[in-house]
C-alpha cells in the first residue's frame, strides 16, 4: 500500500520473526525485506516535506539555534547547498571561499519578509534527494533491483540486493515509460 508511517510506529507494528506487516489504515500486508523494518521504502517526497518543514522552523525561529559552523555566535544567514545557519564571521567567510562564494543564502532577516512558498522555492529541490539512496545518503540510486522492484545503488547491489537482477534504471525508467504509453493508447 502507500500510507506511510514513521520507523518507530512500524517497528511497533511488526512482530519479530515475521516477514510481513499489516497497514494499519488498510488491513494490505507488506512483504518486509530481509526481515528488517528499517529496509522498507521510504517515502521520498514526505520525507522532504519534514525535511523543509524542520529547515523553515530554523530559519524563521525567533531564537534559532547557534551558528552550525562555529557553534558559537547566534546566525545571521542561511546557506541553502549546505544546509548550514551562519554568524557574520563564519557569513562572511562563506562568502569569500572559493568553493562556496557561488553558494545561494539569505539573511534571516530577509526570510521573516518572506512567504512561506518563497522560502521553499529557495530550499534544494527534490529532484536531488529524491536520486540518492536512503541507505548510503552519498550514492546515487543508478540501478534497479528487478527482484524488489527498486531502485538502488551500487553499494545496494553489493550488501542488501547481492544476488537479485539488477539493471541501469535508465533502462527501467525506459520500460516504464513504454509500459505508460501502452496504457495510455487503449484510452
């Protein structure tokens, strides 16, 4: 099924030694893979929505926590690539370092101004987490396990999928699309 619940909820749910578990909202059993809750899929889009939500609460705190670069001086701005509050000083240095002088940020001050549909334009978008496994938040899911029906990544394919077809998900992405337009010449 497709209703979401967060791990704690679900690790309630299930009963150890089981390989499955019963949706509370629906009654559908969900096959859960290698008997471990936390392998289920994740709900990439909601999770993003929390993700935002909890950046929002940040940056638009009265009393924000401290400066994520020097954990000492209360922040002034928000960098959105790395997702850091900053002081002036730390502000400032971000702002002449090479790597990240070409970073997008804004004050605080500028986000209290801000609705709250602008401040999420200027988040990182979806299309970037939602390509990264959310097992190994450093790979990118460039593979499809044919056996579970997901995509993975190559340390996927090696650890938790080792043994199951894999393929490029390009070439999913490919069947799919035919699969769609199939459908959708029979309407």
């Amino acid at each position: 099924c497709l209703h979401s619940y967060c791990l704690q909820c679900i690790t309630k749910l299930h009963v150890e030694g089981t390989t499955s578990i019963t949706c509370p909202t629906c009654n559908q059993s969900t096959t859960i893979p290698d008997e471990d809750v936390s392998s289920l899929p994740r709900n990439v889009r909601l999770s993003e929505v929390t993700k935002q939500d909890k950046i929002l609460r940040k940056v638009t705190s009265t009393s924000p926590p401290p400066c994520d670069s020097c954990d000492e001086n209360s922040p002034i701005a928000y960098c959105t690539e790395c997702d850091e509050l900053l002081c002036n000083v730390c502000y400032d240095a971000h702002q002449r370092l090479k790597k990240s002088r070409s970073h997008s940020s804004f004050t605080l001050k500028e986000s209290q101004n801000m609705s709250r549909d602008k401040l999420i334009k200027m988040l990182p978008s979806s299309s970037s987490s939602s390509l990264m496994c959310h097992h190994h938040d450093d790979q990118k899911l460039t593979f499809y396990c044919k056996q579970c029906a997901i995509p993975v990544c190559v340390k996927c394919t090696t650890i938790s999928h080792k043994g199951h077809p894999v393929h490029e998900v390009s070439k999913q992405i490919i069947q799919h699309k035919e699969g769609i337009q199939k459908c959708l010449k029979g309407f």
